[in-house]
C-alpha cells in the first residue's frame, strides 16, 4: 500500500517586524537582484518546521502554525514538491535531525533557519531552497572567512616585520645593547 504524497512548503519570512530589515531587503532585492535577510521554514503535513538559536543546550528545531511564525513577518510560499513519507516517517525525519541542529549550534552565516530548511527538504526529497533565500548569509560567510584569512596573513606578515626588526637591533647594536636597552 503506497502512502499518501504530502505537499512540502517553503514558507519565506522577512526576519523580525523591523521596517528597516524589511526596507533593506526592498533595496537589496530590488537593486542588487542578491536576495535579502530572510527566516525561512518548511511547511508539511499542516506544521511548519524551522531552527532557532537558544544559549541552553537544547534542540533549536521548532513548529509552529504555518506562516504564523511570531518571530517574523510573512512574505511568500514556494511549493518544493511532494514527498511520499507518511506524517510518522516525517516526524522520524525531524527526529534524527534533532542531534545535528541543537540551538547553541545557530549561526547566522553558516547555520540558519534556511540551512534547516534546504536540509529537512533533502531529506524529504524534494530538493533545494531556492538559492536567493540564503544568498546574503552565504555570501556573508564568504566574506566572513575570507576576512579572517586576510587578517591572518596581515599578522604573518607583521610577526616577520617584528622578527627582522629585531634581527637588524640585534646586528647593528650588539645582543647586549638591546638587552641593556630593556
């Protein structure tokens, strides 16, 4: 006996009901065509799913009613596909998904709700988010890492500026004057 196919539902909100969030995601959208700040959830089986951050050690994973998420303010839904678990399967889903998505573990870059999101929809097998959803926060941890690596290599740089410096005092003044000189 095959089990129903349950519609699987990107819900896609602005990020809190701050207008300045909503008037940046206007600009970043309409001018640079880059996507914009966005919370995003999947809706299935009448139950909308998404991860959150939290400080206690506990699954960030949440429900709530869809697109009636109180953190945020609904935009727009895009249907992924059909998927042909049944509502236990899908719960077994969100089950084994718990461990990896632990609250302490959020990250605004590297780990959001639309992360969750593109994963719970693999899972369910109907593929990926649409890119612009988590554009900015990918690009941001693009440039978050690559700020480090510049950072990093600026203080290479400035360790062997500092060695030399030290190399050309102790040559042109002796060991002993530098250490008379402390």
């Amino acid at each position: 006996m095959s089990e129903a196919k349950q519609p699987v539902v990107l819900n896609v909100y602005t990020v809190g009901h701050n207008k300045v969030l909503q008037e940046l995601n206007y600009v970043v959208e309409n001018f640079l065509g880059e996507g914009g700040v966005f919370h995003g959830a999947i809706e299935v089986c009448g139950h909308e799913h998404s991860f959150g951050g939290c400080r206690q050690n506990r699954c960030g994973i949440f429900t709530c009613e869809p697109k009636k998420c109180p953190m945020h303010t609904f935009r727009e839904s895009f249907y992924l596909g059909d998927c042909g678990k049944s509502e236990r399967q899908i719960h077994d889903v969100l089950e084994s998904m718990k461990p990896e998505w632990m609250g302490p573990t959020y990250d605004l870059l590297r780990k959001n709700c639309c992360y969750f999101s593109e994963a719970f929809s693999l899972k369910l097998g109907t593929g990926k988010i649409p890119k612009w959803v988590n554009h900015l926060a990918h690009v941001g941890a693009i440039l978050d890492t690559e700020s480090k690596s510049v950072i990093h290599d600026l203080h290479s740089i400035e360790d062997a500026v500092e060695n030399e410096g030290m190399e050309v005092w102790e040559f042109t003044h002796g060991k002993s004057a530098k250490t008379d000189a402390k």
